[in-house]
C-alpha cells in the first residue's frame, strides 16, 4: 500500500512545490513514517513482536466489520436524515477518536527530531510532512470506516446519492483531522508539555468511557419500532449538529427538495471544512515546529506538589499499611497509579465500566409505564442491590494484572539489588494501593446509591460484600503467578491466559452473588458471613506477605 500512496502522492507535486515545499524532502520523510506505521503493533495481535508489518492491515479490517452495521443501517432506515446522522457520526467519532488515542503519539513524536531539524529542512517542509502523514494515514482509516456505507449507498439510494455520500465522507474526513488537528495546535500553544500530554491522556480515557457506555445505552434507548418511526426531515437545531449537516446534504441529492434548512446544511457541508483547514494551516501552523522542539519523550507526569492528593494517600498509607517497606510499596504503586499516562490509560476504562453497567441495570429496571420514583420504590422490594454490590469487583478484574506490566520494565533491577527478603510485603502493599486508589472509591459510590434506593436494610449486605469482595480479589493473587510491580514488559503479556483468569473471576462473582442471595433472608447467616470473610481475609493478607524470591515469577 505504502508504494500506491506515495506514486498519489507524486500526482500533487505540483501543489506543494507552488507552496514552496521541498517535495523530494517531504516524500521522503512522509514514506518513512509510513512504514513505521505498519510496524507499529497493534493491541490485537497474539504476539506483537512478529508480523508487525500486517498490524495497521488488521486493524483496518476490523473497523471495515464495524462498518457494515452502519451500511445495513443506510439500508434499513427508511429516513436519510436519520440514518445518514448516525453514520458520519461514527465516521466523525472514530476518526477524532483515532487521531486522539492512537496518532497523539505520531504527531506529538519527537523521536526524529535529532535527525530532521540539524539538516536544511525547513519548518514549512518538516509541517507539511507531518500534515501530509496525518491525512495518509487517517484516510487510510477513513476509507475502512466508510466503504461499505458509501456501497450500500450505491445500491440502495443509486448513483447520484452514493456519489454524494463518497463526496461528503470526503469533507466529514476533512472535518474531523481539523478539528482534532486545530485543537492539538491551540493546546500546544498555551499549554506546558506535561499539561498537553495530561489533557490528551485524560481525553483518551473519557472517550473509551464514553464508547463503551454509547454502546451498552443507546441500542436499549431505541427500539426497532423507534427506528422506523424517526423524523425524515431536519430541525433547526441542526445547525449546531456537524454530521446532521451532512445528512441534510445527502437528503437534498435524494429527493432534490429545497429549503433553507437543505441548503444551509449544503453550504456548511462544502465550506465549513475546508475553511477549518485553511484557518488552521494560516492561524496556528506556525508554532506547531517551535513547540514540537520543545517537547520532551517523557510518558510520566511530575511529581505532584499538590499537598492534599499527598495527604490522602499518606493518610490511607498510615491506615491500611505498617510502617517500613510495606507502607513504601504502597506509596510506590499509589503514585505510579497516578503518574505513569500508558498505564491509566490501560487501567482507567476499567474504573467507568460499574458506572456503565449500573446505569444499565437502572434503565432496564425501569418501566416506561412508570415514573422513575416508581420504578425506585418498586425496585426497592426486591433483592436487585446485590447486583448492584459485587460491580466494584469488575473493575479490580484487571487493574491486579495490568499493574505488573510497563515499558520501562528494566527499572524492576531495583527489587533484586535491594537487600529484601520478603518480596511479599511489597506484593501486599501493591495490592492494598490498588484497593484504596480504585475499590474503596468505586464501592463507595455503589453503596450510596444502594442506600438511596434500599434503605438501611442493606447495610449488612453492603458490609458482606465489601468483605467478600475483598477476599475474592485476595484470593486471585495468592493463587495466581506473582510478579513485582511494573517488572514485566508488555509485549510479555500472556493475552490468552488473561483472558482465562478474567473469565473465572466473574464466574466466581456470580457464585458469590448466588450465595450472598441464598443467604441474605437469615440475618445469622449475614453476620457469621462477615466475620469468616474479615477471619478469612486477615490470614490470607499474613500469607500472601510471606511469599518469598521463590514464590515471584
């Protein structure tokens, strides 16, 4: 593929040399990054050390599945409006998300800085490039997410429309890389490097939030009867709506009807974007190679002076841990928790999914005969809390596993030149830090809504399953390999036995929400469970303190 793009991109030779841009330096530097493009291995692959070259292939092949669903949707829907809304949403989303979670590394590198900037190349070369690369690669992306609707579109809507579709997934390209492209320029020119890189990480974990819950919510939101029952024609709200634009636009080559609602949304489709991208490349361009040198390859943010993040965690320190190398692996792992961006990024979806699946849950508890006050008080005749109680656990599943893998793997040396006898204590601080920094936070506020909709009548039950779930947790560990904290490289990963540990951890869940069922009617049995977890919980603590150099894999 590499070869095609770059003979394309010898067909606009002319437009960069009457911008005055090094073309023979561009296409270069743009092929270089191409290639490294398809050796950059992708989450998917089973091992990510070999064929790294197909790895933007697959990639590209999954997103094209994914497209399929919203190509039936074009077929299905009878309203363009709508069901064109939805599909430059996507289209729109993915590529922002894209660009956001996985090109922030590219564009932001500075890895070949030490080569580029000491040769004559000049800062209007070294942005176009870096442009030119964008748009290589997110096309590349683009056309997988649009293939099959702009077909179906073909096929379905006839050749005017599905050209009109080709044309406008065009401009919702266009659209998306300004729009992301302007808001990494104005954040790098107000911004420090570590609040850019902060702001982005962040980002990156509010959108896998946000899809993960768009996708669990909005199918149970609209029923089949719903979809084919929506409104076939635009409102004025949609002047604010970007990919309603596009729809409008597609619905006038369909049925040629003409307001001013269909042709506004006509010339916002055709100038908006391409206004965006002139506006940034005039605007903001211009700091974009002066604020790239200046940026640093650190991926962990500083030391935080803010005095009450580190009262907090001395406080809860004091109080689940002894003083010495116990208390020091707690505050070890509590501030790498924090600090190191790849690792909240591969931890922190995990804390959003109890809220999702609670949300869930809620929704589906409603009836729509029924108020949502109705609905509460119904739901707080039955048993439905304990569901509600074991979701903290989902959201420990892989946080206990992710906390031994970094990229900077090779500074465990540390752990074997240290005279440490037992290794344990270091894996029961760990493992407290990640119980205080996620459990207690997420449990808390499952409680307080238990409590709202069930009263004080589940406070044991709330108490049982805080012990039990604790103890579940405790338990995976004890069993499970041992590994010092951030001592193994990612590409080290045992994806498949992952797999098999997070599928056996919900099992155990569902028993032990069973169990804690069969038992909540005899308050005795509340009770004698909550002493035997806390007695439980106490020796395996001891137990798992004691593991020695041995017992660590």
């Amino acid at each position: 593929m590499i070869p095609l793009w770059l003979k394309l991109l010898d067909l606009l030779r002319p437009l960069f040399e009457w911008q005055k841009i090094d073309f023979v330096q561009l296409r270069a530097i743009v092929g270089v990054k191409l290639t490294m493009d398809n050796r950059r291995a992708n989450p998917f692959q089973r091992n990510q050390e070999q064929d790294a070259s197909y790895a933007f292939l697959g990639t590209s092949i999954l997103l094209a599945v994914f497209a399929c669903f919203f190509a039936f949707l074009i077929a299905y829907i009878p309203s363009i409006i709508f069901s064109y809304s939805i599909y430059f949403s996507y289209l729109i989303l993915m590529l922002t998300l894209t660009l956001v979670s996985d090109f922030s590394a590219v564009l932001l590198d500075t890895s070949d800085n030490t080569i580029i900037f000491p040769r004559p190349v000049s800062a209007k070369t070294f942005y176009a490039a870096r442009t030119t690369h964008i748009l290589l690669y997110v096309g590349q992306i683009a056309i997988a997410l649009s293939l099959a609707p702009i077909v179906v579109s073909f096929f379905v809507h006839g050749p005017v429309v599905g050209t009109a579709t080709l044309v406008t997934s065009f401009l919702a390209t266009l659209f998306a890389v300004s729009l992301t492209h302007g808001l990494y320029l104005l954040m790098m020119r107000y911004f420090s490097e570590e609040k850019l890189k902060s702001v982005i990480n962040y980002f990156q974990i509010g959108m896998t939030i946000f899809m993960m819950g768009a996708y669990q919510i909005l199918p149970r939101l609209l029923g089949t009867d719903d979809l084919k029952n929506v409104a076939a024609d635009l409102c004025w709200w949609f002047v604010f709506i970007p990919p309603m634009w596009m729809a409008g636009s597609i619905d006038f080559f369909s049925r040629y009807h003409v307001d001013w609602m269909t042709m506004t949304a006509l010339v916002f489709t055709l100038v908006v974007p391409v206004l965006s991208w002139k506006s940034i490349n005039r605007y903001l361009s211009p700091y974009f190679s002066t604020k790239l040198a200046n940026l640093g390859t650190s991926t962990s943010a500083p030391i935080s002076t803010n005095r009450g993040s580190f009262s907090i965690s001395n406080r809860l320190a004091r109080l689940f841990t002894k003083a010495g190398l116990e208390r020091a692996s707690f505050m070890f792992a509590w501030w790498a928790l924090s600090r190191d961006r790849k690792l909240k990024l591969r931890i922190y979806p995990n804390i959003g999914t109890p809220f999702v699946l609670m949300l869930v849950f809620l929704l589906r508890s409603t009836s729509k005969n029924e108020s949502w006050l109705q609905s509460f008080q119904s739901m707080g005749e039955t048993k439905s809390h304990l569901f509600l109680i074991y979701l903290g656990m989902l959201a420990l599943i892989g946080i206990a596993v992710e906390i031994s893998f970094s990229d900077d793997f090779k500074s465990s040396w540390i752990f074997q030149s240290t005279p440490i006898t037992k290794p344990g204590t270091i894996l029961n601080g760990t493992f407290k830090a990640i119980m205080a920094k996620f459990f207690l936070p997420v449990y808390v506020v499952v409680s307080m809504v238990v409590l709202i909709i069930w009263g004080e009548k589940a406070i044991a039950d709330l108490v049982l399953g805080a012990f039990t779930s604790w103890l579940l947790l405790l338990t995976s560990c004890v069993i499970a390999d041992k590994h010092m904290p951030l001592s193994i490289a990612i590409t080290d990963r045992n994806r498949a036995s992952s797999v098999v540990r997070i599928l056996v951890t919900m099992i155990l869940i569902a028993l032990l929400g069973w169990g804690h069922y069969v038992i909540s009617p005899f308050p005795w049995a509340i009770y004698s469970a909550i002493a035997l977890s806390a007695l439980a919980c106490f020796f395996l603590h001891r137990l798992y303190e004691n593991a020695t150099w041995d017992d660590i894999t």
